[in-house]
C-alpha cells in the first residue's frame, strides 16, 4: 500500500508562481536544459534516475574510436556536473567491443548506484546482460558480482529495466534469443551481492516464450510483490499488431489470474504497433501508451488483463495527426490521476522530446505545457521524476553533435512514495532563521537523520527522537538544505 505526502516549501512556491506546469525550469542548467560532450564523439542517452538529495543520473553509451562504451553522468540538484563523482561528473568504460550500452539506472538508499545494459557487440549479435554496481564517489562496488559487475549470458540479450525492490534484490527485465529463434522474456533476479537468486523462478532465471511472437522494446514495473511486463509482438505471418501485458508472481511463475494464463494480449484491427510503455495504479489497472500507423494512442486494461472499455472510446484514446510519428518511452500515474507520458517524434530532420499530460479519462490537461504537451528539440529516451514532482528527462542533442541532455520541466501533481514511518512529520518553522522544531507523531523509535546542501555534501547527522526534536543550522549560511530520516526527504530553508 502506498501513502502519499507533499513536499511543500515556501521558497519555491515564489520561484514557481508564474511558471506554467509543462515549462522548462530555468533555474535548472542553461534555461531548463544541460548538454553533455564525454570525449568529443557521439553520445547516446538513455535512462535517469533522480537521488533524494536531488542530484540527476544519467547513463547511456559515447563513441570514443569509432566504438561505444558505458557512460554515465552525475549532475547537481542544479544541473551543473557533479565533481564529487570520479573527479569530474563523467565515468566511461572503455573497452575493446564494438557497442556497450547501458539502459537502465537505480539508486539504493546508501547512495549506491546500479547501471545495466548490454556488453559486447550490439551489431553482432553476441550482446550479454550486464548490471554494475557503482559506490557513490564513482567506484565501482567491490562486494558486488565479480569486482563490481554482474555479467549473464543466457543468449543474445538485451536488457531493458532493472527494477530495486525494497529488500535490496533487483530484477532485472529484458529479452533473450537463442538459435536465432523468436526472442522470449526472461526475468532475472539477482541478491542485492550481485548473485543469482537461486530460489527464485529457475535458479534465479524466468523466460517466457510467447508463441508467434517477436518482441519490441518492453517495459516492467513492480506493484504489490506482481511484476508487470509490456512488449510489442506480431503474429508469425505479419507485422507487429498486439500489446501484450505478463504478470508474475513472487516466485517468477506467471500469475494464472491475469488474462489468460498470466498474458494478456490486446489487437487493433488493421493496427500496427511499434512501441509500448506503461504504469500501473494502487488497484492494479494499467494505462499503457503506444505508438502506433494513427500515431500516439492511450488504452487502460483492468487488473484482470481486460481491456477497460469505458476509457476514451471501447478502451482506446487516439492523439490524432499532430502525434503521427510520436513513440512513448515513459508512463506515470500520479496521485490525482492524470498522466504523464514522455515520447520523441521521429523522423524528423531535428528529433524532439514531447511531455503529454492527460486526464484520468485519456483528454489532454490543458493546464499543461501548450494545450497538454510541450516541446523541447532534443531526442529524448526516458524520464523520472525529482522529489519535488517536476519531470526530467534526458535524451541526446541534435546540435553541436549528439551529447548527453538532460532538461527539468515542471509539474505540481503530487508525487506518490512507498509507505514510510515518518509519513506524518511537521517542521516549524521553515523557512527558519536556524531553528527548526521536528514533530513526529507515529515515530516509535529513535531514528537517524541526516542534512545535506543542495551538492549533497552532509551538513549534520543525529537522531530523531519519538516525539520532538530541534536541529540548530545558525551556523550555516541561508539557503535550502535537505533533510532525510527514514525515507522522508523534505526540505528545510534557512533565511
């Protein structure tokens, strides 16, 4: 069960007043955008992640002599690269294969950050799993696999989500092809050492093969110990035309309540589908977005894997010919119900980066953006979200050569978190000359915290006690500092 909570502070609401939800956040990098060049060649964004002291992840791949290799990039809750991570913001791994691309980022409570992808000859077709584990200064985790890094090789793999659960494992998504066979779904988890969960599916190994399907990029989420995964697949005489939707349970086997045997598939007539992203809500109904021959379209399928039929018209919501070559590459729901839905429109001479803002009932808010979406020239990949609900995205330039971007735009729906003991915490006052009271009312237990500036760098840790505890900042200079107990990251202002 999720709880919900505001991050509320005074000092934004007047950065904020006349800025638009859906507007670039100029106080962020160059007017709401930050480019990144690693060693002059091509550089390919594809995940981010954003930590709860605010500072930004971004990994993907850069060309460094005519061959790609892993790249990740740590910004400040400022944009501005973060020094305190290898030296100078940037990490490349060079190496001796043709293509390593990293896909997916987590970071773990300790700071601990968590890359995979894929190794090893993307255009060969010998590519491997891989998820590394990186400390926070940028070193690679010693206790984690082998030196660091998890290698598996189960066929030509691509890895598309790694997933952190609470209990520290991860599950890490993707597909698989053996034999030049049709690629299956293959759920791996690992221990949070790196190792294979032996007890978990087939010694730590789930695949799925789904018949007469070939399987487009995928998507997964964890909702209530269920992992929900998203693919597009065609029959085996024709195009792409079905979304389809696996659930699992607990133990890696397909959970036979949904659909039919645990898949659900869902056709257009005459419909070709090229790409799938999804969110699930608290009841377990799932809105998904699709691109599609009538461009961006929106469809809600019930927690039983039945298409919903009251959303937009008989479960399906079209954009229309402003949306013809847009493809989604991120959903979220949030706590009021409307939608968030990243998507790059393709085939242009400049790539662009679209943030959608729908209804519950698949209507674009016209509050957001220009009539319900906004624009940004650059190819974006993926979106997440800060502690404050503003959206940050990340993508590739399409100007002084293709480098890292990663822009911040704004956005006051409230943002959901996991359920947490400190869910009922009150601080007076804030903004605050030094003092700031802290008021905890379920708190049945002493409970560490710590207070960082907006670099991350930790200003002072201490105890919260049950009931009431004051924290004295006189001696630092006014400005805005975080503080993080338990899970709970809100903001204090001292002026």
């Amino acid at each position: 069960m999720k709880q919900y909570y505001f991050l509320i502070s005074i000092f934004f609401i007047g950065l904020y007043a006349f800025a638009q939800d859906g507007s670039l956040d100029t106080s962020f990098g160059d007017n709401g955008l930050v480019q990144t060049d690693f060693v002059g060649g091509m550089d390919l964004a594809q995940d981010v992640v954003v930590q709860s002291n605010g500072k930004i992840i971004a990994v993907g791949a850069a060309e460094l002599n005519n061959k790609f290799s892993f790249a990740i990039a740590r910004y400040l809750a400022d944009g501005s690269l973060d020094t305190s991570f290898n030296g100078n913001g940037k990490i490349l791994v060079e190496s001796d294969n043709s293509f390593d691309l990293l896909t997916a980022v987590e970071v773990r409570e300790n700071g601990n950050i968590i890359v995979g992808g894929l190794l090893d000859g993307f255009f060969e077709g010998a590519n491997d799993f891989i998820v590394m584990q990186y400390l926070p200064d940028g070193s690679l985790d010693p206790n984690f696999g082998n030196n660091g890094s998890s290698q598996l090789n189960i066929g030509t793999d691509f890895l598309e989500k790694i997933i952190l659960r609470s209990d520290g494992t991860l599950l890490v998504v993707g597909n698989s092809r053996v034999n030049n066979d049709n690629y299956d779904v293959v759920v791996l988890k690992l221990l949070e050492n790196g190792a294979l969960d032996t007890s978990f599916a087939n010694n730590g190994i789930s695949r799925t093969t789904v018949d007469n399907t070939t399987l487009g990029r995928m998507d997964a989420k964890l909702q209530n110990n269920k992992l929900l995964v998203s693919f597009v697949g065609g029959r085996s005489g024709g195009g792409i035309d079905e979304l389809s939707l696996l659930r699992f349970s607990n133990n890696g086997s397909l959970d036979n309540s949904f659909g039919t045997n645990g898949l659900s598939k869902i056709t257009v007539l005459d419909a070709v589908f090229y790409n799938l992203r999804f969110d699930v809500d608290e009841d377990l109904n799932y809105i998904l977005a699709f691109n599609e021959n009538a461009g961006l379209g929106l469809s809600k399928v019930l927690n039983n894997g039945e298409l919903d039929t009251t959303f937009g018209t008989d479960g399906f919501v079209f954009l229309g010919s402003d949306f013809l070559r847009v493809r989604p590459n991120g959903v979220l729901i949030f706590d009021d119900s409307k939608i968030i839905v990243g998507a790059t429109e393709e085939f242009i001479e400049s790539g662009e980066f679209r943030i959608c803002k729908f209804n519950s009932d698949g209507t674009l808010d016209a509050n957001f953006g220009n009539n319900g979406y906004t624009q940004s020239e650059f190819e974006g990949t993926n979106f997440s979200l800060d502690y404050d609900g503003n959206i940050v995205g990340v993508g590739s330039s399409n100007t002084g050569g293709k480098d890292f971007v990663v822009a911040r735009y704004i956005n006051t729906s409230p943002l959901s978190i996991e359920e947490n003991p400190l869910q009922t915490l009150t601080i007076y006052p804030n903004p605050s000359t030094g003092i700031f009271n802290i008021k905890t009312e379920n708190l049945t237990e002493a409970t560490f915290f710590q207070i960082t500036d907006i670099s991350g760098k930790i200003i002072q840790t201490g105890i919260l006690e049950t009931t009431e505890t004051t924290i004295d900042l006189s001696n630092t200079a006014n400005g805005l500092y975080f503080l993080n107990a338990g899970g709970t990251l809100v903001k204090l202002v001292k002026q």
